[in-house]
C-alpha cells in the first residue's frame, strides 16, 4: 500500500484511492522539480465525481494543515495528475470537519463552536478550492420564483483564457459536494 494516501481513522482506501495515491509517489519519484515538495505530502480520500456528458473529474482530498503546501506546487502538480488521468480535470480540496447546530464542547472547553466548522463556512472554503488558483471577485444569490436558490460567482477576468472550460466541472462538482446550484461568470 502507498505511503501517500492515509484515511480518517485508519480505514482501508478503496481501489481508486490508492490508484491516485501511486501516481503521486511516481510523479515523486520522477519529476525532479516536485520531488522535494512532495516528500511529506499525502491524501486523505479521493473521489471521482461525474459531470454529465460522459465527463469525469477527479477530487482529491488533502489534509487541511497541508493545504498551503499542496496550493503551492498546484498548477504543476494538477498538470502532471491530468496527463496520467487521460485529461480528466483534477481539483484538491482540504478536508474539512462541519460540526452541527447541536455541538455543544466539554466542560474543560466553554465555548460556541468555531465559525471555520459551520455549515456556510465549510462550504465557501470548499468553492475556494475549486476554482483555486483563480481568485473569486464576487457571489451574488438568485432566488428564482419557483424558490430555487442559484449561486452567481464571479471569477477574476484575468484568468478567463485558462478557467472558462473548466467552469462545467466546478459546477458540477460543487453541486455533488454541496447540492447547491452554482453557475460561474467572469467579472471584467
């Protein structure tokens, strides 16, 4: 078993997780630039999300301390993981922990819980990883007449060259993670 892949409470990895887990330690082992920020990089789940059409994407979990670390060597690594992957398009998503309106901390530690672990919160830091390294200029909410709520990001207009096929993907995959509709544009 790869060394590059460790899940939550030491269970097993399914078959696609250590396939992605074994492209990493290649990638390690073979391209010089990335091997040193790699060396004590690992993942804690990966996923493959349909996004219609026939379409696939690939969303890789990592650990939420090493989230500076991967955003760093991103653009090279989404490159090489997208050539291994028959151009399937690659996103790395920090893993994080919601905790419920009901948690309620020991009695040691009095306290509301943090707004990083709330619901909202989880789920915009999880936007920001999508559309990563592009910048999100602006979120506007839809509310539709029939009372479907349809998020409007804006992204950055500089990166509109390298993001805008990609926007069907983060759709998509952000509604199967999320189950909120989302549509993407691009701010001038």
């Amino acid at each position: 078993m790869s060394t590059k892949i460790k899940k939550a409470g030491g269970a097993e990895p399914d078959e696609f997780e250590i396939n992605v887990a074994n492209e990493l330690a290649q990638l390690e082992l073979s391209s010089s630039e990335l091997k040193a920020s790699l060396r004590d990089l690992y993942i804690t789940a990966a996923k493959e999300v349909d996004c219609g059409s026939g379409r696939k994407a690939i969303v890789i979990y990592v650990p939420y301390k090493q989230q500076k670390s991967y955003q760093k060597i991103q653009a090279r690594l989404v490159r090489e993981l997208e050539k291994k992957f028959s151009g399937r398009h690659v996103m790395i998503i920090a893993q994080r922990n919601i905790l419920g309106k009901s948690y309620a901390r020991s009695q040691k530690t009095k306290g509301l819980r943090p707004r990083s672990r709330t619901l909202t919160a989880v789920q915009d830091a999880v936007l920001e990883d999508i559309v990563y390294p592009t910048e999100i200029t602006g979120k506007r909410t839809r509310c539709k007449v029939d009372g479907r709520r349809i998020l409007k990001v804006y992204l950055d207009g500089r990166d509109q060259a390298n993001v805008e096929g990609r926007t069907d993907t983060y759709a998509a995959v952000y509604g199967k993670l999320t189950n909120k509709q989302v549509s993407f544009h691009f701010s001038s």
